[in-house]
C-alpha cells in the first residue's frame, strides 16, 4: 500500500461497536481483569495499557501513522513540539557531552541549548547553515555527541545539506537529529539521509488546521528507548483527544501540503514582482541562496515566506494594519493564513547580534501561507503593499 493510504486507513483495531471512524481513548488508566494481570503489566511480562502517560491507543496510532510518514522505526508523541526537542536531547546527553547545532533555529530550542543544557554541563557549538563539509567537521569535538538542525528553518528559511550532515554523524557516530516541522514528510524524509533522530512540532502542519499543540520523536528503537524511559518518568505525555484529532488530521497532510506549497508559491512569485517588497526569501524561487540545495532535498518549497518591507516596523504596523484576510497570530501551519513580525514576537528574546546575523530584522514579516484562494490572498497583500509603501 501506498503511504497516503496507510496514512487514511491506519487505526486502532475496531472494537465491539464496529464504529467507522477511529474511536478516541479518552481514559487516564486501563483496567486489570485480575491481580495477576495487574502484576504482569508492571513487570512487563504481558505487553498492554497500564496509564496514559506511558501508552494508550489513541496517541499510539498517531504514533504509527508519523513512523510509517517518516520511514523511523519507533517514536513517542509528547505535549508539545518543544517537548520532544527537550526530550529527544535530555534522554541522551549527559554532562560533559557536547552538542553541534545550525545556528538557525527555533527560539525555544535555541534557549534549551544555551540556558537550560548549559547548566547540566552540556556544552554546544553553532555553526552557520551554509558551512561547508570542512567546517562541520572541524568544528566537531571528541565529546560531541549529537547534531542538531532544523532545515528549513523558522523564521529565516535556511537549508542544511541533509546528505553531508548525514555522512558525517555516520562517520563520526553522532546522533542525528533534525527538527522537520517546516517540511514535513511530505516534502522531505530525513532518515532517508540517516537521520536518527526526527522531531516535530505536531501544533503546525500536522494538526494543520490550528487547534491542538503536539509533537512527537520518532527515529530510530535504540535512541526511541531512552526517550521513551525519559518520556514515561517526567511526564510529557500527550494528551489522547488530541493524538486523536491529530491523526484524524494525518489523513489530509499530503492533500493540505500540495495546496499550502502551490499557493505559497504563487504568493512569493506575485510579491517577489511588486515594487514596494524589498526581498522575498522562499526555497522555491530561483533567488534563494540555497535554491538548488532545496530542489535537491525537498519536493516542494513549503508553506512559509519571508518578505522584507523597506521602513522596519512601523512599515510592518502599517502593512498589518491593511491586511484585510491574513491573521496576525505567532502560530503558523494553520488553513488560515498567518502572520508575524519574528523580530518583535517569536524571536524577540534573542541578543540583537543574534537576530540579525539570521536575518530577523525590523522590517522581517513571516508569513504562513494557508489554504484560502490563491487569489484572494494575492489580492490582500499586493494591497497591504502599496497602502502601507505610502
Ligand atoms: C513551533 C515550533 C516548535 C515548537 O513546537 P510547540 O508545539 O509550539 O512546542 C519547534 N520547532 C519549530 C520549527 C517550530 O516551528
């Protein structure tokens, strides 16, 4: 069978009911028929449902569904995106490792690294995306462990040659582990290029329609093990109505993918024309700097744009101000088009020096593309251009 049907038909077996649509199992624990059910539970002698922040069906077969989507042969589903990238790294690392990371990252994961994994002891070098082969390399320690990156990233749309960075954790036995909420499985499968590591915010794409927060890590059993001992003691579970709306959602990723990616292209062609836009930044226009790179590793250039409006913020206030059909909001990933100032809001807590050496600037307006009509979203911001460009 072919991934989008497994990722339709995938479910949990059909209970006594014969309901049609997966049921939800909206339950704290299972029950034991008897003592000796209960005791071979616990010592794992019989495998099943105990309590819901160690198991249950419903985040199980988000679970599956992302593992099949991913190729990874294991995963566990947490509370959030953040609480996977926490997990995928606390479970693993320990004092005294060392952490090899694209500088452009996700606010949060770039505060886990610098201010929570450096009191452990866990030390950690950036390095630019661009960076050649030779500079990755060199910059690896005796004590690095694991190799982070998010490609392409939020907000500044930057690539990481997946293929090179793969080569080189075999040959230096990193763990590799790749932030893949911008592209999803549908436009890019990191462990084809042995990623062993595969994390997600499932509040973006996934859901896709911006009502649950979710994330997951699926990658390979014996890294996916540790995570999920971590997972099970600390306690990020996911909460099972939402695994349930999740991989309801699954069904339609390929579907609201191709539509996101076509629109966002046809925006950032439309506002790459119009006068009053200084830059438009899309992995799918010939103008990016990776654009080669992300025709190689990606099949579609994604749903985010960056545009960079001449005036700075008060051009961005008027630009927002004119927007009659894009919401502002800091989520992405949603049916409804999005969007946000990252240098006020998402990334607003890093050092200016920071902000600007990933192109957040002032003037910096992402936007996520949704599924409204291609016309009528062109129409919004042509006009948003030249009222605010006044
Ligand atoms: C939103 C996001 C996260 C964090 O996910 P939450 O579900 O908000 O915790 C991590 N990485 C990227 C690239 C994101 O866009």
């Amino acid at each position: 069978m072919k991934k989008q049907t497994k990722a339709v038909r995938t479910q949990t077996t059909k209970t006594q009911y014969r309901e049609h649509s997966t049921p939800l199992f909206l339950t704290s624990s299972f029950t034991f028929e008897t003592a000796e059910q209960g005791k071979a539970l616990f010592d794992e002698t019989e495998q099943g449902n105990l309590y819901s922040r160690f198991s249950n069906p419903s985040v199980q077969e988000f679970v599956d569904k992302v593992c099949m989507m991913e190729e990874c042969e294991e995963g566990v589903a947490t509370a959030t995106g953040m609480a996977a990238v926490f997990a995928s790294m606390a479970a693993l690392l320990q004092s005294g490792d060392h952490i090899l990371a694209s500088r452009a990252l996700f606010g949060s994961a770039h505060q886990i690294i610098t201010q929570i994994l450096s009191k452990w002891n866990i030390s950690y070098t950036y390095l630019e995306s661009t960076a050649t082969e030779q500079e990755w390399e060199a910059a690896i320690l005796p004590n690095t462990k694991m190799v982070y990156l998010e490609t392409p990233s939020n907000p500044g749309l930057d690539l990481v040659d997946l293929e090179m960075i793969g080569k080189l954790c075999k040959k230096h036995g990193l763990i590799f582990n790749v932030d893949n909420c911008f592209a999803t499985p549908c436009l890019q499968i990191p462990a084809q290029y042995g990623a062993d590591l595969v994390v997600h915010s499932a509040t973006k794409f996934m859901d896709g329609q911006g009502r649950v927060l979710g994330g997951i890590v699926v990658g390979k059993k014996e890294y996916i093990k540790d995570i999920r001992f971590f997972c099970r003691q600390t306690g990020p579970s996911m909460s099972p109505f939402n695994a349930w709306v999740l991989s309801k959602s699954l069904e339609t990723l390929e579907l609201r993918m191709e539509k996101h990616c076509a629109n966002a292209l046809e925006l950032a062609q439309a506002l790459d024309a119009h006068e009053s836009v200084k830059r438009v930044n899309y992995p799918f226009l010939p103008s990016h700097p990776q654009h080669t790179l992300a025709q190689q590793q990606m099949t579609a250039g994604g749903a985010v744009i960056t545009i960079e409006l001449e005036g700075g913020f008060s051009r961005i206030s008027a630009f927002m101000k004119a927007l009659k059909i894009a919401t502002l909001s800091s989520n992405l990933g949603d049916t409804r088009t999005i969007v946000t100032n990252p240098y006020t809001t998402t990334h607003a807590k890093l050092k200016e020096e920071d902000k600007l050496s990933l192109g957040i600037t002032p003037g910096l307006l992402r936007i996520s593309v949704g599924l409204e009509h291609i016309e009528d979203l062109i129409e919004d911001f042509t006009q948003a251009a030249a009222i605010s460009a006044q």
